[in-house]
C-alpha cells in the first residue's frame, strides 16, 4: 500500500507545535513523516525555521512514525558532520529515518560566507558528498579533497555495527536533469508536485538514470478550509514567495528579497502552486493522481497554513481514508 505521509513545514511552525502536530498526525492515520531543515524561512510571515536535527530525535521519540529529512550537505553542514546524524538517528530508531540529499538553496547556505556556487559546482559537490556519506556510514575512515575537503574522518557510532539499516539516502530532484544523475546514486528519488506530464519527464529520468525498481516519493503542497475563500488566502499569504522556478528559488538568500519578489503575485496566481480548495473530495483526486504514475510510492502532503488540526483531522477522516480504499 503506497505511503501517505505528513510534511513538516518547520519555516512555518514552532518547533513545539509541529511536534504536537505529527502526533496528532499519527493518530489521525497518516503513515509515516518528512520535514524540511532550513535556516531561514521563505517569508517574512512564515517567521520560523527551527533546527531540524533536535526536532527529528523528538519527534521519532514521540510517535512510531518513520521520518525523513531534505537537507543539503557540503556548504552549512560539512558531509561527515551529516553523517554522524544519520547515523546516531538510525541507531536509536532502526528503519525508521531516511535522508533526502539536494545540492541546496542559497538562502540557507550563504550564512557561512562562502561563495554560493553554480549549479553544475552545487550538483558535483553533492556528488561527493554522497560518496563520503556512503563511505563514512560502511565504517570507513575517509581523507577526501576535492570541492569538500575530509580529514581522516571515522564514525564510532554505526548502525550496522548494532544489527539494524544503514539509513536510506534518497536524491531530491525538481529537473528531469537532476532526477536522471539522482537514478545513479539515490536510494530512491523525492520530488515535488508539478504537472503531471513535467512529474512523467522526471520520474521517467530517474528510472533512465539507474533508479529503476527504486521508489519515488511526491511531495504535494496543499490548502484546506471549509471555506474556500479562506484556503486560497492562506496559500497566498503563506506560500507565494515559492511561486517562482528554482533559478530563482535557489539563489536568493535574503527573506526580504522572497518577499519582495513575490509582492506581485496574485492569489488567483497561487493555484498552478498549490493545491487548494475546501472540497475534500478534489483533495483524494489530486493525490490519486500522483499516485497513478508510474513508480510512486508514497505522497508526502503539505498543508501550507500556519494551523495544522483542522487539516489533520479533515484529512484524516475523510481523505486518507478513501485513498486507501
């Protein structure tokens, strides 16, 4: 049965709440979790970005959930430093924590002062940092130079030393470019909603690229109210500063520049981005959708307000429950 699962959105939402919120969202019937780790968050009105590697350990504490995280080695986290999170996670909660690895958004990583690289130098960096990561979580001991630099790196505290998984790294890919390299190296590929003939041409690349038989994972970011005025209020409100392609999305830094960016965007604007209505109904097509293409396993769903409860339960008992049937 394919993975619906809950996003959370730590841009958005205290540290705290979203902890209350994934319970909640165990309850309710979701099966499993993903969040995202940011330094800075996309808006001014969003106004959170708490650290996702303390929350994660509490919220596998707090629930049976397996969770995963979309984090950027190579630039604010150096590769063996990501590595031992992995590992100490995967050790204190076996198979249930996976990591998706992208190549990073400048908003994020421009706080250590170093040149925020091209794409093609981000992509070969991740490249390397996967390497490391492989090498270092087999019990290696790894000296690397290249565009990161490793010195005789060894972890002590390995998963597969206790009899349970290595943790999963997963490739997140947005471009059928990125995704086709992800099939060579990822242990499966996460990717976001987009229309369905572009999300065809991506997982199409991934399964060209070597990741045939791997699974596919979508995250879809979503709005919902009974009341329809309001769902596409919060999108607007919460989500408009990531109604751009990556070019942009990748390479400003500062939240007043997505702020500023986006002071254009009109809330009619906001649904090629979000899927947004108060009918439950449209929400189970929308994900039937995503999970009629070829090679997904598991939808991740991003309700874009501020408030979660009355997503959870909505979904929860009218949604989820229909997917699965």
């Amino acid at each position: 049965m394919a993975t619906i699962g809950f996003h959370a959105s730590h841009e958005q939402i205290p540290p705290s709440r979203l902890l209350e919120a994934v319970v909640a969202a165990e309850a309710a019937g979701f099966d499993a979790g993903m969040c995202s780790d940011h330094f800075a968050p996309w808006s001014e009105r969003q106004g959170e970005s708490g650290f996702a590697w303390s929350w994660l350990g509490a919220a596998l504490q707090a629930t049976s959930l397996s969770f995963g995280v979309v984090t950027a080695p190579g630039q604010r986290y150096h590769p063996a430093v990501s590595a031992q999170a992995f590992a100490t996670l995967a050790e204190m909660f076996p198979g249930r924590f996976w990591a998706a690895l992208g190549s990073g958004e400048a908003a994020n990583e421009h706080i250590t002062g170093d040149r925020w690289p091209d794409k093609p130098t981000r992509d070969a960096r991740l490249l390397e940092c996967v390497d490391v990561i492989r090498r270092l979580l087999a019990g290696e001991e790894v000296t690397h130079r290249g565009l990161v630099t490793v010195d005789r790196a060894r972890l002590w505290t390995l998963p597969s030393e206790q009899g349970f998984p290595t943790p999963k790294l997963i490739g997140a890919a947005v471009s059928a470019a990125t995704a086709r390299t992800v099939g060579g190296w990822g242990d499966g590929l996460i990717t976001i909603r987009q229309p369905l003939e572009t999300l065809r041409e991506v997982i199409a690349a991934f399964h060209d690229g070597g990741g045939a038989g791997k699974p596919v994972y979508v995250q879809q970011h979503l709005s919902y109210d009974p009341d329809e005025a309001r769902a596409l209020e919060l999108a607007h409100d919460q989500w408009r500063s990531n109604a751009f392609g990556s070019a942009l999305m990748w390479n400003l830094e500062l939240v007043e520049q997505f702020d500023d960016a986006s002071k254009h965007v009109r809330p009619e604007d906001m649904q090629t981005h979000v899927c947004i209505s108060s009918d439950l109904g449209r929400h189970v097509g929308w994900i039937e959708e995503l999970l009629a293409l070829d090679g997904v396993s598991g939808v991740y769903l991003h309700h874009v307000g501020q408030e979660q409860q009355g997503f959870i339960d909505a979904f929860g008992a009218h949604v989820l429950p229909k997917v699965r049937g």
